[in-house]
C-alpha cells in the first residue's frame, strides 16, 4: 500500500488542471451522494484537481479519489449515503479509490467497480456494503490492495457483505493485500483457499469473523510464499491447525484466535475433567482442537502469533523446544495462548524466547512453578498467567525483567514468598496483580521501611499478606488509580496522607475483608472514585456519604453507628449502597426515594427503628431491597408497589404489622419475597398467584396470617422455595401443590431463570430450616427447593399429588393435624433429603418405598398413629436415632427398641441369594472332586507296589 501511495503522490505535482469530461463526472457522482455535512462544498470551480479528496497526474487525469470519513467514530452525521453514480468510469485513469468509513446502508457493490482496469487501491471498509459481492471485481488484474471489512458491531442484516462463489478471487493476480474481514464466507473454507492459493504475490490475509466453520487440513503446493499476516480470528473454526501453515515460511503474524471472553468462547475451564470437555455443546463452544504442532516452530521469521480462545489441549514442551531449537535466533515478540485447555509445567525452553515482549497464557490449566529462565527475557514487557493452577513459586529472577509494565498472577495456587527481590528491579512495572488460594495466602516479605523503584497505576492483591501494619511500599504509591488489597492481614489504620496523595485519582478502592480500624477522612474529595469496597473490616464513626461521584458503595460488616443523614440523597450517581451488618440507628431517610438510579439498596441487621418510608416511586430502578433484620414496625407501605423493577424484596425479621399490601401485585418483575419473622396478619394474597407473577421464593414464615393456602398458588411455574411455616394457616393442603412445574423436574442446571444478583456483588441472605436445624443460605439460594407448611393448623390428608415433585429436596408437613396415611408414591421423590412429618395424627405403616430415597438425610415421624415394621435398606439404614420414630406405640423394628412380631424367623433369602448359595456349592463340590482325582494318581505315581496291584486289578476286571 505504501507503494501505491508513493508512486501516486509523485503525481501530484502538476500544472495541468482536469478535463470537463472528469469533472462532469464527478458533479454527477457528487448529485448521487447525500452529504448531511457539506463534505463536497469545496468541488467547485473550473480545476476539479483542487477539490478535496481529489489527486490528479502531470496530464491532468484523475488518479486517486478518497472520501474516506475522519469523523466516523465521533460523528456518523459527517457519513456519505446515498447511490454511487457509474460516471466514474469516465476517470478511467484511476488508480485509488477510497469509501471506506461512510454509510450506504445495504446499497450493493456497484458491479461496474470491476471495470476500473488501471486501479491498484480499493477500500470499501466500515461503509455499510451489504448483499453479495459481485465477482467482477476479479476482473482487477492491477489491484494491490482490496478492503471490504464491515462492521465489527452489530448491524442490519443487510448490511452484511457475503460472497458464496469465491473463484473471482483469483483473477486478481496481482493483489498483496485482502482483507475480507466479517465478510460471511459460511462454508466456503475449501473453496476460498482454493482461490488464494492461487495469489503469488499476497503478502496480507486477513478473513477474521467471516463464519468460517472448516478449514483445508492439506492443500496439495503452498504458493503463498510472500504471505507474511494471516488472520484467521473470530471465526467458528472446528479442526486441528492445518498443517500447510507450517509451509508458509514468510509468515510474521499469525492470528488463530476467538474472544473467549463471548458468550461463543467462554470455555469452562474445568481442569481434570476430560468428560467436560468431550461433552462441550458445539453450538456454544468452538475452536481450534488438538495440539499445538511442533512444526509451528519451523516458522522462524514469526513475530506475533495468537492462538487464544480456542480448544487447544496438551502441552507446551514441543512447540517451545522445537521452536527454540530449529528458530534460534528467533524474532518472537507476542505470544498469546489464553482460553485454551492447556496442561503441564512451563518448559523452562521459554526462556530462549529472547525478544518477547508480550506473554499471555491466562485461563488454562497449567501448574507448576514459573520457571528461572523467564528472568532471561530481557524484552518483557507483558506477562499474564492468570486463572491457572499454578501451585509452585514465582521465581527470584522475576527482577531482572527491567523493561516488564504488567504482571498478571491472578488466581492461582502460588506457594512461598515475595521478597524485594522479585520486584526491586522492575522500575517501569504499572500493573500488578496477584491472587491465591485463601487458606494458603502469599506472604509479601518486605522490609519495613522499603521504597520500590516503580509507581503503579494499578494493585491488586487478594489473599496476599502485607500487613498487620499498612505497608510503606504502598503508601509510597501515589499515582494508584485501581486498589485493591482484599484480605491482605491488615490490622492497621490507613495513614489519612495515603487517603490525600491518592484522592484526586483513584477510580476504584477495595480494602476489603481486613481488620482495619478507625475512621474514614470527612473532608477529602475523590472527583474519580466510582466503586469502594471496605466491607469486612473494623471502621466505625459516621457512614461516609460525602463520596459524591460514586456509583457502588459497599460498607457492610463494619462498625459504623448513627444515622445515615437526609443529605445521602446527593450521592445522584449511586447504583448500589450496602450498609448492612453495621450498628446504624434511626429511621431510614425519605430522601433515598429520590436516588432515581438506585438499584441495589442492603440496610439489614442494623438497628433501623420507626416505620418504613412512604414515599416510593415508579422513577425508581431498584432491583433488591432489604431491610431485614431491624427494629422497624408499622405497615408495609402500599408504595413499594410502585417499585416495578425491583427482583428481591426482603423485610423480615423486623416488628412489622398489618396485611401485605395488594399492591404488590403489580412489581411483575419480583422473584424473591421476604416478609418472614414480622407480625403480618389478614389472609394470603390471591394475587401471588397470578402468571405475571415470576416467584422463584415466597418466603411468609413465622407470622400471624390466617386462612387457607389459595389454590391460584399452584399456578406460579418458577416456584422453588415455599415457606408459610409457624402461622395460623388452616384448611387442607391443595392437591394441586403437585402442578408446581419448577419442583417435578430436575435440570442440568436447576437455576435457569432466576436472577443472580451476584454481578452486582449482592448475595442474597434467607435462613431456611432443613435437615432439621435452620441454616443459612446465600450463594446457593438459588438451588435450594423447599415446601415447609409446618407448625400450623392445616388438617386433612397428604395429597398425592405432592408425590409428584420429584426435585423437591425439603418437605416438612410437621406440627399440623394431618390425618390418613403417608402415600406408598413417597418413593418417587428421589431428590428428597428432608421428609418431617412429626407431630401430625398420621396413621398406618411407613411406606417401604421410603427406603427408595437415597439422598434422605434427616427423616422424622415421630409422634403420630403409625404401625408396623419400620422399613429396612438403603438410606433407612443410615437412620439410626430412636427419637424420630417415638410417640408411635405401634411401630416395631430397628431402632427402636421394641421387637416386631415374627423379628425372630430367620428372613426369606431373596433369588439372587439362592443363586449364589448354589453357585458356592457346585464350585466346592468341583474342587472336592478334582482334589480327590489328583491325589489318587499321585499316590500311584509315587508308590510301586500300589500301581502294580491296581492295573492287576483292571485286568482281572
């Protein structure tokens, strides 16, 4: 391209102005065009060689013509639309023609652009082409360079580019550069290298994002002996690496790769699971497969090579010793593997990589340790590791990396300690980051008093410890932009001159899961500061709402006090406020009504006292409200009805009062009710049962509500958790419970449909009784699947239709006045691990088809009208406590202590037993057999005399 532009720009020296026969032809080009922005307005006067965008020759003969758009980015209104006027064919001298950033909109590749017999340039990209490209453009047998990239974004689809014949191609001879990225080639793979292979003179390839879902693995003669790019990216490749890549000696760049960070390339990293991989759906994951050819090293003249985001397994030894070995005055700079399934240690050959200078091989599966030759990369200036299973030492020659700018050591397994030998050296280091396990934190083992030779934008440290005391390493930081030190062993206060020499820039801070004591600094202003986290910590004083440009604000298990004050209002940028778990005091401030961009507010287990805000609004986004665990009384107003977006709405555990608000029916969007612990009266809401309604949780525990359980409730589809447990409900239990869909069927993954909230570093909090203790729940909330109607008033039988719910894990019916039997269909709920039926007025025999549920843990009957055996095997083996059988007097058999009639005779063996009984008899009468033969022989063969007198014997016989 250079070229062209060279030998072009020696044309524009001239004297000669164009003829009217050129310039007529651009007016009429120009009358096709709409130009929103009056690009044109200079293409008047006599000498259309002074116009903008145009080139003329010596002789006056247009030569080039570029009306690309230099404000595409910041402004499409200075975009060319319209039709493109076939009157540029009078500038039959052209040679460069540029279109590219501009917004056609679908319009077709004029097909006459393939009589432009002297071009050598053509650039269609970011323009809006859509439909088919007319294979008359190989008719250019004098083009060089040839872009048609569109959009990289999405966009109509007829503004998609497509080609399904791609014999065109070779007809341009003479091209050097192509590039017909997120062009759709779907299954065109052969057929396109077919064409390519053709192009001796091609030195750039570029055919990222085309659809292309298969590749050659041979080609039988590689002619693409100048082919130093090829950009196979973003593709939906399922193969191997082709082997002819290997043939193309001149390559200097090599791009295999897919954002793995879409959804169509987020490979689980499941590492030691073979069956996982095997079993990835295609439709979602796709890649490159297999391993990384060692003959991929043969290509020495390779600088940039990028194979991330694909399904590479195996391990690097091959490909970095082959290449070292036969490349050894190699020029690779970049190296990218991420996203794959990569095994094994890092061979220590990496170090041979002299001229490297980016590194990335996150999100795979390697282990070990980081080898001593890495210290030999004297070019580094990127390495990323992360999201691996390193579990080995980060090595001391780490320091001599003089020139690295990002260290990524993020979620690993590392053992051992950092010292100042690690980093002392690295005086251009801006980023660093580094994570391990938990119960086995890095120890980063500074001297007290040590000043590093770098000054990072950006630290993050999680289970990595610094402290007790705030390290003087980082107080000496004063350029941090993004901080976080989670759980790092602080127990100090912050140094207030950290907070200053830092407030002016920091965008995130995350101190969190420390003991850090004190106060936080009231007159300071942070202009940039967006997201702080100090939950798990120690500070205490007044709650800081002076952060006024911040948007997530996460304070909670701190000991903050006092009220939060009316002005909390000014915080207009806020999207998330988690003050739980502190000792605020006080009413809740209306002012939080007018936080129009609120949406995740968390005030629970505080000491919150008065009524609840009246003042809700529809202006309001709120996705999760809870107030839980407070002193707050009155009603529920009728206003939070008025909250439409809102997912989570928790207000137990508080004194509140009076019915729930028919209101509430109209937050269509709420998956998640807690209205637990209050003193709620009136009867249950018909309302809940309503299809709009998505309840995933409805949680009414411990209230004083009255009446039946509506049967319009069997008719919510997502339901999983039903708690109505300890109120004054009565009547029968719906036989309809048994239509509740969410509850019959188990899903590879149960929690389809619900909301995790935990993108929004908000998890929500329920305490449920199962297993017969109450338990708290929070990550996995949204697997749990419980019905608890105990401790009320209910009567009548167990329908049978409960029976049906076969993924439900907790049933407990107990402390009501349950009459007749427990159904035999008991057994089909298999994913049963809590059954309690106690204290009810149950009758006749356990079912033996509760000995089918092998995943029942805790199972209690006790004091009802049962009678008989208790059943044996299985799970009801595991059942050994007395205590959940007693207060049946009828009942009889282990464990209890009482005998059942007939205990003593001894029981029928089953078919299978008997088999193997005759089994073991027929193989000892077949031993005894063949023993007593041999020994018989033997004895003859041994003693004379006795062999003698048995053969006379047979011949007297």
């Amino acid at each position: 391209m250079d070229v062209i532009r060279l030998s072009l720009a020696q044309e524009n020296f001239n004297n000669t102005a164009c003829s009217d026969k050129e310039k007529e032809a651009l007016l009429r080009f120009k009358q096709g065009l709409l130009d929103p922005s009056d690009r044109l307005s200079s293409w008047t006067g006599a000498d259309c060689c002074q116009w903008k965008g145009i080139r003329c020759s010596i002789s006056g003969n247009v030569i080039k013509l570029d009306l690309s758009n230099p404000k595409y980015i910041s402004s499409r209104r200075s975009c060319f639309g319209g039709e493109i006027n076939s009157s540029l064919l009078e500038l039959e001298y052209l040679g460069y023609l540029d279109l590219s950033l501009n917004c056609f909109e679908g319009l077709i590749i004029p097909e006459f652009f393939g009589m432009f017999k002297n071009l050598r340039y053509l650039n269609l990209s970011f323009s809006s082409f859509g439909g088919e490209i007319p294979p008359h453009l190989g008719n250019l047998s004098s083009l060089q360079h040839l872009d048609l990239n569109t959009n990289d974004f999405v966009t109509p689809i007829s503004y998609i580019l497509s080609s399904k014949r791609l014999q065109w191609l070779s007809g341009l001879i003479s091209i050097k550069y192509l590039n017909l990225g997120n062009v759709n080639l779907l299954g065109q793979g052969s057929e396109l290298f077919k064409a390519v292979n053709m192009l001796p003179f091609l030195e750039e390839l570029h055919l990222h994002s085309c659809d292309l879902d298969n590749l050659p693995l041979s080609l039988s003669y590689v002619n693409l002996t100048l082919l130093s790019v090829l950009d196979l990216s973003n593709n939906e490749i399922q193969s191997s690496i082709p082997n002819w890549i290997s043939n193309l000696t001149s390559l200097t760049k090599l791009d295999l790769s897919n954002d793995y960070y879409n959804l169509n390339g987020n490979i689980p990293r499941e590492c030691g699971n073979k069956d996982s991989k095997e079993n990835l759906d295609p439709q979602l994951y796709y890649g490159i497969e297999g391993q990384i050819p060692g003959s991929l090293g043969h290509l020495c003249g390779l600088k940039v090579l990028n194979l991330s985001g694909n399904l590479l397994t195996g391990k690097l030894d091959e490909f970095f010793d082959s290449f070292t070995t036969v490349c050894p005055n190699n020029s690779l700079v970049s190296l990218s593997l991420s996203g794959n399934q990569l095994t094994g240690a890092l061979p220590s050959s990496l170090g041979k990589l002299k001229y490297l200078k980016q590194l990335h091989i996150s999100h795979n599966c390697l282990w070990g340790s980081v080898p001593e030759s890495i210290g030999n990369l004297s070019f580094l200036q990127e390495l990323d590791v992360s999201l691996n299973e390193m579990n080995g030492t980060i090595p001391r020659t780490l320091g001599q990396l003089s020139k690295i700018t990002v260290l990524n050591f993020e979620n690993n397994h590392w053992q051992g300690v950092i010292t100042e030998d690690h980093i002392m050296n690295l005086t251009r280091l801006r980023y660093l980051y580094v994570s391990t396990d938990r119960a086995r934190p890095l120890v980063f083992n500074f001297t007290t008093e040590w000043n590093p030779p770098f000054r990072l934008l950006s630290l993050e440290l999680h289970n990595c410890i610094v402290g007790p005391i705030f390290p003087a390493w980082i107080r000496v930081q004063r350029e941090l932009k993004y901080i976080v030190l989670h759980n790092a062993g602080i127990e100090d206060t912050i140094p207030e001159e950290w907070f200053f020499n830092i407030s002016s820039q920091v965008i995130n801070l995350d101190l969190s899961d420390n003991k850090i004591k004190g106060k936080l600094p009231q007159s300071l202003k942070f202009p940039e500061l967006q997201i702080i986290d100090l939950r798990k910590n120690r500070f205490e004083g007044s709650p800081p709402v002076w952060l006024t440009n911040s948007t997530e604000l996460y304070l909670q298990q701190n000991l903050f006090s006092g009220p939060i004050p009316e002005d909390i209002s000014e915080l207009t940028k806020l999207r998330i406020l988690d003050f739980s778990k502190n000792h605020l005091t006080g009413r809740i401030p209306s002012s939080l009504c007018t936080m129009t961009v609120l949406e995740i507010l968390s005030l629970r287990e505080n000491q919150f006292s008065g009524q609840l805000p009246k003042c809700w609004n529809d202006n309001q986004q709120i996705y999760v409200l809870d107030i839980a665990s407070n002193n707050l009384s009155g009603e529920i107003p009728s206003s939070m009805g008025l909250l439409s977006y809102i997912i989570t709405l928790s207000l137990s555990n508080n004194s509140l009062s009076g019915e729930i608000p028919s209101s509430l029916q109209n937050c269509t969007s709420l998956q998640s009710l807690d209205l637990g612990d209050n003193n709620l009266s009136g009867s249950l809401p018909l309302w809940i049962g309503n299809d709009s309604t998505p309840l995933w949780i409805l949680r009414l525990r411990s209230n004083k509500l009255s009446g039946t359980i509506p049967e319009q409730w069997c008719n919510i589809p997502t339901l999983h958790v039903l708690d109505l447990s300890r109120n004054n409900l009565s009547g029968v239990i719906p036989s309809c419970l048994g239509y509740l869909s969410s509850l019959k069927y188990t899903q590879t993954d149960s929690t389809i449909g619900y909301i995790n909230l935990v993108a929004y570093n908000f998890e929500e909090q329920m305490i449920m009784v199962t297993k017969g203790r109450e338990m708290e729940y929070s990550s996995t909330l949204g697997l749990v699947k419980i019905i608890n109607l105990s401790s009320n008033n209910l009567t009548g039988e167990i329908p049978l239709g409960i029976t049906n719910l076969t993924a439900l894990g907790t049933l407990n019916l107990s402390r009501n006045y349950l009459t007749g039997s427990i159904p035999n269909e008991i057994g089909n709920m298999r994913w049963l691990e809590t059954l309690d039926l106690s204290n009810n007025q149950l009758s006749g025999p356990i079912p033996d088809s509760i000995s089918l549920l092998h995943s029942l843990s805790h199972f209690n009957v006790s004091h009802n009208n049962l009678v008989g055996r208790i059943p044996v095997g299985n799970q009801m083996q595991t059942l050994t406590d007395a205590s959940i059988f007693q207060g049946n007097p009828l009942l009889c058999g282990k464990p209890l202590q009482s005998k059942c009639p007939g205990s003593d005779v001894p029981a029928m063996q089953s078919p299978d037993d008997d088999f193997q009984s005759e089994l073991e008899n027929l193989l000892f009468y077949c031993c005894g057999y063949v023993f007593g033969i041999c020994g018989v022989w033997c004895t003859l063969w041994k003693i004379d005399t006795w062999r003698e007198a048995y053969f006379r014997f047979l011949k007297l016989a």
